[in-house]
C-alpha cells in the first residue's frame, strides 16, 4: 500500500468536504473527530463532484449528499444510502501521520 500525503490535517474543517487529488485522482476528505474518511469524489449517478456537497446523517450514520441529485453515500462504506444513485462510490484507505492525511487512491476499502 503506498499512502500519498494530501493536505496538512490542520487544514480540514470538522465534517466540512474538501476535495484534494491523490496520485491524479479526485477524493474528497471529511474528518470526523480523529478519523477523516476518503471517498471517490465523483458521484456514481451524475458524475459530479462529491465535494461540493454536504454532510447529512442517514441510516444512523454520516453520509454524503450530492450538490445535483441528492444522493447519499455512506461515509465508512461508500454505499448509497439515497436515490437516485444505487451504485457506490469508493472508499479508500485513508490515515493521519505527523500532522498530514495520506490517502491510496489504488486501494479500495469498500465501494
């Protein structure tokens, strides 16, 4: 697994998305406490960017909202948890060291 530094983690706002590339990939981050999750910033039913979107809390659980649609997708596993998309979107490894988010956008976690 090669993890790929993105951002300094003082830069990410509590439960804010933020679009960052990993290896020319697009992913968005949202820290959640200690944890910041990593998904595929492309939604799976409009190919729009995930980022632009908000945090909504669905199914017990924090999900993301597409800008377009309204489609939701779980955080911890990408699954859409809202039409219109019923396909996920991918969830990669993502880790905090020495103050920065690293990210491997070739590993898919779940999604």
């Amino acid at each position: 697994m090669t993890m790929t530094p993105v951002c300094e983690v003082a830069g990410l706002a509590e439960r804010t998305p933020v679009r960052v590339q990993a290896d020319g990939v697009p992913v968005v981050l949202v820290k959640d406490g200690e944890r910041v999750h990593a998904l595929h910033d492309v939604c799976s039913h409009a190919e729009v960017a995930l980022s632009e979107g908000e945090l909504v809390t669905r199914r017990g659980g924090l999900a993301l909202e597409c800008w377009l649609h309204g489609s939701c997708f779980d955080l911890r596993t990408g699954a859409p948890t809202g039409l219109p998309a019923t396909d996920p979107v991918a969830v990669f490894p993502a880790e905090i060291n020495e103050g920065w988010v690293h990210v491997d956008p070739a590993v898919r976690v779940a999604g």
